[in-house]
C-alpha cells in the first residue's frame, strides 16, 4: 500500500477509483491499484459512454451479443453487468476483511428514471437482484423523487450510492431518506448491519460555477472568494453529517449494528489549472469518509499528497465564505439546483450517446 493511501486510510478515509472500463480489469490495472489501497469503485453514465463507446474493447462481446439476438438494451445492460460484477470480485476481499465498510462498485440506475421514484425502485432493485453480489452499490440521484426511493431501497437491504448531492439541504433529506430506510428494514426484522450507503457529494462543479459567476460580476476585486465555495460547502455537509451520526439520534441504531452513511467526496479532479491538482483531495480528508478520484488524480495523490485532518478545519470560515457569496449576489442554493439538473441532464445525455454507439456498432456486425 501506498504511503498517502496507508496515512490516509489511518485517519479513517477511504480512496474510491471513479472509472471503470474493460481494459482496467484485464490489464490488471484495477488489481494494483486495489493492492495499492484502493478500496472501492464508482461508474457513471459517462464513465461506460468512453469505456464502450470510444474504444474496441468491447466489441467481440458485442458481436457474440448480436449473434445471440440481443437487443441495444440487452446488450447494454449484458456489458455492463459482467464489468460491475468482475469489478465487485475483485474487491470481494476488501469487502470481506473490512465487515461491509469498504469494497464496493456502484452502479447508476437508469438516468432517465431521476424523476419517477417507483421506477427508479423497481430498476435498483432488478439490478442489484441481478448482479448478485453483496458489494454493489446502486446509484439513485438526490432528486426530490429520488429520496423516498433511498428509504425504500435501504430497507429492502439494497445498498444505495446516493449521487448528485450539490445542495446541505439535499443532503439533509439523503440523510433522513437514509435512516428512515434503516428504521424501516429494523421494523421489518431485517439485520441493518448488512445495508451500507455512502452520500456522493459532487465537488469541483460548484467552484465553476461559482468562479464564472465571480467574473461576471466585479472580476479582480472579488477573485479572493474563487476557488473555496466547494470546499466550504463540503466542510459545512461534513459538520451536519457528525451532528446526524455522531449524536443520540443515531445511538439506536447503531446499537443494532447499523453503519454510518459516510459522504463521498466526488468530482474531485480539479478543472482550473490556477488551483491545486489536489485541492478537493487534500482539504477533504477525515474520519467516515470516501474520495473517489479519477485515476490521474489518483495518482498524483499517491505520488505527492500531503495526508492531514482537514475537514474538521476553518469550518466556521467556510459560513463566512458562503455568507459572503451571498451578499455579491450569488445564492448557494439556486447554483445547487442548477447544477443537479446539470448533472441528470448529462447523465441522461452520455447514457442515449451509449446507446446510440452501440446500435451502430450492432449495424456493422449485421452488415
């Protein structure tokens, strides 16, 4: 293991891989990173989209797959699940050794299901049915329709990867979607103790969004508060997550072997090249949870990152920066909201350009 991914590890983080493709999990590429001290896997809509669609991976299994009479989605749906469960095999030790804390892969639900709660319940829950395998993750988005699926899921003892959280009060309601699931799978003699959920809280895109704002409305004078809106916002998600998990509320459950919905830190790679290539990595580590980093933020983190207990840290600062962003005029909450219907649109987007890809792949073997 890695010196930053031992140190890291040590002060209760874990380091998630957000990618996947076919060539990671046969070139052994995914292997050594696990031995590196990689502990789980996050995939998106956009992540299979490159994966299948921009390489040739993929394309004996898709001519096997025609020849069998598959349709797009069967095909879709048959690519998908053999990398997710080889993924899921790989990490089943990790899983093991840590009793359900760590050791998983994610999934995401249809995107186009982000508004239909009982088709989102029904799609997680086939899905994970056919995965079969203790370690996956379903991803539901934090969209109003997406919260009540959260409970249902959690308790039917389906794990749920909860995914485009931008907002502290989308994130309050992930939190109490999270423990009523608990609560209800408790009610129902289930064993709460083998449910787990983790809160993907998507980083860099406010800083974009924020920073862009910046510049259209007074440039050089307000360019001290670009750059910190997404840290902050991430360290006041940190503070309701310990008032939540760390207090009596969640004493019972706990009791009961309960685990903690740690937050994921995710969109961890940064996109302005002023700032630090590590600066959502190193400003977000602490006890109970996740940063799932693309692979070249990986590693660079396991080259140069500097491990401390940073979350905990300038938290009423970051008030301060989110309460000065709103006397410029700039509303941490609208910016929220349109990036979470940014994100369900992308997703949406990069899963029909998948689909498109494959059906023409599907033509050139019929022809």
């Amino acid at each position: 293991m890695s010196s930053s991914a031992s140190s890291i590890g040590n002060l209760g983080q874990s380091i998630w891989c957000d990618s996947i493709s076919r060539d990671m999990i046969q070139s052994g590429h995914l292997k050594r990173l696990i031995d590196f001290g990689v502990t789980g896997l996050t995939s998106n809509p956009t992540i299979f989209e490159k994966a299948i669609g921009q390489s040739d991976d993929y394309d004996k299994s898709i001519y096997e797959l025609v020849n069998q009479g598959k349709s797009v989605d069967e095909i879709y749906e048959a690519l998908v699940v053999e990398d997710i469960r080889s993924v899921a095999d790989l990490l089943r030790p990790v899983y093991d050794q840590t009793e359900g804390v760590d050791g998983y892969v994610s999934l995401e639900v249809n995107p186009h299901f982000a508004h239909d709660t009982e088709n989102t319940i029904s799609e997680a829950r086939r899905l994970f049915l056919t995965l079969d395998r203790p370690n996956v993750m379903m991803k539901v988005p934090a969209t109003n329709e997406g919260m009540p699926a959260i409970s249902q899921l959690i308790s039917e003892n389906i794990n749920v990867n909860v995914t485009l959280i931008f907002s502290l009060k989308a994130y309050s309601i992930v939190r109490q979607s999270y423990l009523s699931g608990l609560e209800g799978l408790v009610k129902s003699g289930g064993n709460p103790s083998t449910v787990s959920s983790v809160a993907s809280f998507f980083v860099s895109r406010l800083d974009t969004a924020v920073d862009t704002l910046l510049k259209g409305l007074g440039g050089d004078e307000l360019k001290h508060l670009g750059g910190r809106a997404a840290v902050a916002n991430a360290k006041l998600a940190y503070r309701d997550f310990a008032k939540d998990f760390y207090s009596g509320k969640f004493q019972l459950l706990k009791e009961k072997g309960s685990k903690v919905q740690r937050p994921l830190w995710a969109s961890t790679s940064t996109k302005n090249p002023e700032y630090s290539e590590l600066l959502y990595v190193e400003s977000l580590i602490g006890r109970d949870t996740v940063n799932t980093m693309p692979v070249d933020t990986l590693a660079t983190f396991m080259d140069k990152g500097v491990v401390e207990d940073t979350l905990v840290k300038s938290v009423d600062e970051s008030e301060e920066l989110i309460h000065s962003l709103s006397e410029v005029g700039i509303s941490i909450d609208r910016v929220t909201n349109q990036l979470l219907d940014q994100g369900v649109q992308s997703f949406s987007d990069s899963f029909d350009k998948l689909m498109s890809i494959l059906a023409s792949k599907i033509q050139k073997v019929l022809n």
